[in-house]
C-alpha cells in the first residue's frame, strides 16, 4: 500500500502570444509564452478515485522551451520509484538531491536551464505534498514550524549573511499571530499591482485605457514597461501619471535595458512623474552595477526575475543594491529556494514583490508571498505581487483578483494544474494550435 | 561557387573516466569528462579535396550532456546555409545572433546551457574562420587590428568598467612588438602548470611520486585539490612541498567547497606551505565573498572556470576579488566573450591563467593565452596555463608540452578536432565503449 511516484510526464507547451504583442518589452519584442511542463504521477489515491499528482513548470518565452524539457528530463530518476510520503515529508532532501548531482551541477552550477529545471520538478513535489496533506502550499508552508522551514534551506555560501540560526530566529519571531494573520488574508486577500496597461508594443491610447481601467478595478499600482525611446517613455509615464492620478503608483521596467550611465540618465528623466521604482535596469548578474544605479538617482530600484540563485540575491542585499526583492517561482530552485530569499529579505528589512505573468507564475508565486506574510516577514506593508492577465483560462485552480488584491487559494496544491484539453491543444510542434497556425503560414505564402 | 555551411552535426561524446578517479576532486567525486560536440560542414574545399570544417564543444562532466546537446541543436538555425566568406568576416554578428535571440536568451541570460551551448557553436565558427584564413587562432586573433578585435566584443554591461575607447587604447599599446613576441612564443612556447599530481583521489605515494615527476618534466608549477577534510588537506600539502622544494609554486583548488568562514579559517590553516593561490574558495557567483576571503588570509584568490559570464568577471576585478582571472575557453561565449574578459584584465592589470583539463579544454585555451601575449597584455610573467595529460590522444592536433611550456600550435584552426574514431568509439549511449560498460556491468550483477 505503500505510494510511490510511477510515472513522470514532460511537455513541450506553447502559447501563441507573439501574434498580440501581449508581453512585449524593451528585450523581449515577441514572446510566445511558454512551459516546459512536468506531471509526477502516482499510484496514491486521490479524492476523485484516481492517483494524486503533481504538477510543475519552467516558464519561457518560446525557442529553447524544447531545451527546458530535456533538462527535466534528466531529472527523471530522483522521481519515478520515490516513495510519495518520504517525498512529502522531506522535500530538503529532495532539493539536495536535485541540485547537488555533482555532474549536472556542472551545468550551472545552479544557474539557468539545469537550475530551472531542478525547480519545475521540485514545485511539482511541493504541489504533490501539498495535496498529499490536503492544503493549498501557502497554508501546508505555513503550518511547518520554524525548525521543518530550517530544514528545507541549503544554507551552503550564505552563512556569511544569514546562519540556520538567524533564520531559525526569524521564523519564531513570526510564530506569534499565524493564525491571525492567515484569517485576515482569507478576508482580505493579498495586494497585487498590474502591467496589463503597460506593454511596450501597446498604443498610447490603449495604454490610457487600460491604466484607467486598471485604477477602476481597484489597483493602487501599476507598471509601464520603458527602455526602448527616452522620448517615447517621458510621454508614455506622463499620460499615464494624467490618467491615474497621484495616488496611484506607477512602477517601470527596464527589462536589463541598459548599461548603468545610461540607466542614471533616463531615470533622472522619468524621475519628475514620481516613478514607484525603476525594475532591472541592467544585467540581472550585476549586483555592483544595481548598487551603483540605486545610488545615482533618485528612483528606488527592484530586480530578481532573473536572478539565478540565492547567492546572487544574498549579494544584492549586502550591497544595498535594491529597495524591492523580486522573487519568482520558477527561476530559482522552487520552493526551497525561494524560502532562502524569503528569509534573507527579511534579513535585511527589504520587501518581497514577486514577478509574475507569463504561464501560470500569478497562480505559483501568490502561494509564496501570502506564506511571507503569515509566517516570515509578517507584513505586506509596501509589497505587492504581480498581477498580468494573461492564460489563467488554462489552469484549473486560476488566480482570483478581486479589488486589486489576491484572493488566497484555497484548493491543495500549487495551483499549478493546467486543463487537459490545454496542454493537448497547445503541445508543441504537434499541438492543432500549432498545426494550425503553420497551414496558415503555408497558405499566405 | 559561394561556400556556405550545408550542415550541422551533434554528437554527445562521453569518456568513463570516473573508473580511474581522475579529475576528482571535493565537488566532483566521479566526473565522466563527456563533451557536447559540434560540427560545421560546409562545401568549401579545403586542402584535403573535403569541405572544410569548423569543430566546436562544449565541456561536461557526464550526466546532461545531452541536454548541453539539445541546446547546441537549438541553435542550428543560425548556422545552416550561413555563408562561410560572411561567417569568417564578421564573427561579431554571428556572436550577436547566438546570443542576443530574445526567446534563447531568456534561458540564461548569457548563463548555464544555453550560454555554454553558444559558446561551443561560436568556437566552431571560430575554428571554421582560421582555417578559411590558413591560421592557427592564436594568429589568426594576433593578425587582426585593434579596430577589428574591438568590433568582436559586445560592451554591453561592461561599460562602467571598459569602454570600447578604451579597449582599443589596450589594443593599440601593444601593437608594437606583436612580430617579435610571436616568434619567442614559437620558440619558447607559453609556461605551463600541471593539476596531474593533485586529484583528491589519489593515494600519499601517487601523489608524492607525481609531484616529483612534474618538476623532472620541467614544471615550475604544479596544483593540489583540497577541501575534503583539513588534517589530510595540510598532510598532502606538506608532502607536496617536502617532495617539489621552495623553488616550486604549489597552487590549491577548493572547487567551490567553502562558505566564506570555512575558506578563512582553511587557508590560514595551509598558508605555513606557501601556497601560490588558493582557487576556487567558494560560490563561482560570490563576488563579495571572494572579496571577503582575499580580504581575510594571506594567499592569493583565483577564480573563473565556472564563472558565467563577462559581466561577473568585471565585477570580480571592480571589487577587487581576485588576484588570477582563470578564463576557461569553453563555459562562457566562445573567443569573443574571452576577448572581453582577457581586455578586463588588462585595465584592471590582473593575470590571466586559464583553467584547462577535461576533454579538449587545453587544445582550446591555449589559444587565448597565446593571443594574449602577442596582442593584449604583452606579457606572459605571473601567467600560467593550466595543463592535465588528460584524454589528449583524441585530438587530432593535441596539445605539445615541452619542458613545463605549451608549443605554439602551428596547424591551421582551433585544435578542436577529434579524432573521427574517438568520436565513433565515445559516442553515448550508442558507442562500442559505453556499449561494452553496459556489458560489463550487466555481466558483474
């Protein structure tokens, strides 16, 4: 009767967003939003009589996402044959074993592609132990003790900011109002902004439209992605500013645009409509460059999407590099990661605003930040999570927005399962999405 | 009668060296030294009456270099039906093409598989370039101007620390004497140090009769792997020091072991031994820690093989890190990025001593090295190579060591060609070699 995870599905999946210039920015003119996907299937029975799964992904923005599912596919012989109450019960052994291969570790070491992959399979083991206990992962995180949340960190290059200790310390200073605290966000919800307005590809007037939609819905924040024209972006962040008003905050996105002259020139440009905060102005890798940017003008700075790994968030934080620390699910190893950000954030007093958008990165990373503010940092007092409205249609526990805010998941797991029928129709090159869409190019030919 | 390259081969090719427990050391206990190869073909007629090739790889470690493969094939595209005449001309725009494709890019950005991926098709493209031009790289590099070598490099991000002004300044002060330094390097060759006594596998007596015989080969330098356990750590080191004497530099490599503490509290423990440098202390992404632990004992920090990029790199020598830069030809985008790195060092006035080893990495580098000399820093003192009489025989122009120097490669291209029966034979998982292990090991249950 013992569970074990018998089978371990990846798909290659595509959404055809490039043909709306949804997503489109200073460095990414035409993204096809996509997920290398992985479905751990087992012989435990789940409430609907079949076996309970668990799913994951990496995020891309198209070519390579084939690359993205081959390195999944490395990572098959930790799973399939793993008992499923041993993975529920120490997913810190998981981490370990996924991320210290010594001879996939060469491929990063802990950086890109492997790095990736390592965490779509270990979201997909949260998502399963999530399930396992029955609770969405912000409430089974946050029903750990401080000692089990130790556990799952590989506290390995960051005893020089944080120690098992600091963090052990950390987490009993938070254990106080858990409870109340996890009330008041079922009743609340958690604070989101919106980029929708904000696309690089989109019109002036559609721009103004959707900020003040944006304001009517509820939000107190939004983003306008900048980089491509000084010019065209003064404009832009003006109308926008006339459009909202100045209660509502406006953050810009650089998308690693520049180098750090330029980023301190054109934000001391934008810089009179009052910017929020200017987000990876430059290389995701140049902590001394974010640091040197903070410090030239007056806008705060955010980064983190692209930042491979706790090493390079613990250095980002030494150096006074960033006001805001922008975590995503699916970059950086999982959830085990990205409970080392968490606490070393806290660490440093500095908020967590997590990125998200793309496919499926609001419905994973919400279970993140409202696990922060129960039993981590507190508060969400100046954090936000991003919110992009794009394909929640395609997963079956989608993220709810009411107000501006997050509502929280109450359904186990991760939030992290797609719809069948999407993954079927989307699979790519043999998905009829993608059929399709080459019959077409053939006939306009 | 235009040559262009007509195809595209992908081999992965493993060698099972982990049954000899060479290359181990205290973060790879048992690599399989594997590469993910590349082979331009085109039908340009070389010499032979064939089409004249460009061969190109990556290095690994054994598991994932297919997915190191995967990434290669997702960059053919770019390759086939690419003019050679063109490809040959402007290595910078096929530099710009692999690694500023938007979607590709978001695997890394410049970092892990995909980076890796696209260094490996450039230095194909590199060695299909010098042989189209009759020349080794070396020379081929050292025979371009300064305005030539420039456009090769992409600034972006690096400019804070090295604009192209003042790269060509670089340039520029030493042209003069580039003739007469090729011909001492031809006659002299490039110093040389040797890891083969070192590996942390090894017994005492192999260890102390290897070192011995380095310095009877004529090497004035040779490295030790650490990090497992300190009380063998300073045993081997004192044998090593007792068996080569003072005149002999004995470097140590930690392999990314240590937090920051650990490498402090270490070193300061091996210092009595004299070491030349200690190597890889900790983190490859840690440039503060490095800062930190240079900062904190008394021997010298050197770091690079696993370093991703070339903007890590400059914020290795802006923080004052680093007293080596170790370049490796094949972990960052191919000549072009270790053109960038090798312009950073010689602004900021740090040697380059590149990483070598593996499969086919001291065939590669040394070109840089060479070019280095003749054409960037003028100067080989205080620079070393890496050297590790590994797996050379599959070369069809291996690397030459005489008396502790790398020979100048004389034959046209990059040294990167294997043996086309090395290739057949290590082929995985289809090889005879890999087919025989299964055999064997199906045999011994």
């Amino acid at each position: 009767m013992s569970q074990t995870v018998t089978d371990f599905e990846v798909h290659d999946i595509r959404f055809p967003t490039s043909e709306q210039l949804d997503g489109s920015d200073a460095m990414n003119p035409d993204p096809d939003y996509s997920a290398a996907y992985v479905v751990l299937r087992t012989d435990g029975a789940d409430g609907d009589g079949g076996g309970i799964e668990g799913h994951g992904f990496c995020f891309t923005i198209g070519r390579g996402n084939e690359v993205m599912a081959a390195a999944i596919e490395a990572l098959r012989p930790y799973l399939t044959g793993r008992p499923v109450p041993r993975t529920a019960a120490d997913l810190g052994e998981l981490y370990r074993d996924l991320t210290h291969d010594s001879q996939l570790r060469w491929l990063g070491p802990e950086k890109g592609v492997m790095h990736m992959a390592a965490g779509a399979v270990l979201n997909a083991a949260w998502d399963l132990a999530a399930k396992h206990a029955g609770r969405p992962v912000w409430q089974f995180l946050a029903g750990m003790t401080p000692e089990e949340l130790v556990s799952l960190v590989d506290f390995r290059y960051l005893t020089d900011a944080l120690t098992p200790e600091e963090a052990l310390a950390i987490l009993r200073a938070a254990e106080p109002g858990r409870a109340e605290r996890a009330e008041r966000l079922r009743a609340e919800g958690y604070p989101a902004y919106t980029t929708s307005p904000g696309w690089l590809g989109y019109s002036d007037d559609k721009l103004v439209r959707l900020a003040k939609e944006a304001v009517a819905d509820g939000f107190t924040q939004i983003k306008l992605k900048v980089g491509g024209d000084v010019a065209d972006d003064v404009r832009r962040l003006a109308l926008a500013r006339d459009a909202v008003g100045t209660g509502v905050r406006i953050a810009v996105d650089a998308n690693q645009r520049w180098d750090v002259a330029d980023a301190v020139e054109w934000m001391t440009a934008l810089a009179p409509y009052d910017p929020h905060w200017i987000e990876e102005p430059t290389s995701p890798d140049d902590i001394l460059g974010h640091a040197a940017v903070r410090a030239g003008q007056p806008v705060k700075v955010a980064t983190g999407e692209h930042v491979a790994n706790r090493v390079v968030f613990k250095q980002l934080l030494q150096a006074g590099a960033v006001d805001f620390v922008q975590i995503d699910a699916a970059r950086v190893a999982g959830v085990n990661e990205n409970l080392a950000i968490l606490l070393l954030a806290a660490k440093f007093g500095v908020p967590v605003c997590p990125h998200a958008g793309g496919v499926g990165l609001c419905e994973l990373v919400q279970h993140l930040s409202m696990f922060d503010y129960v039993a981590v940092s507190g508060t969400w007092e100046d954090r936000v999570i991003e919110y992009v409205d794009h394909l929640h249609e395609h997963f079956v526990d989608p993220t709810v927005i009411e107000s501006g805010r997050y509502t929280a998941p109450a359904a186990p797991g991760f939030s992290a399962r797609m719809h069948p029928e999407s993954i079927a129709a989307h699979r790519y090159p043999e998905g009829p999405v993608w059929q399709a869409r080459r019959t077409n190019e053939e006939d306009s030919r």
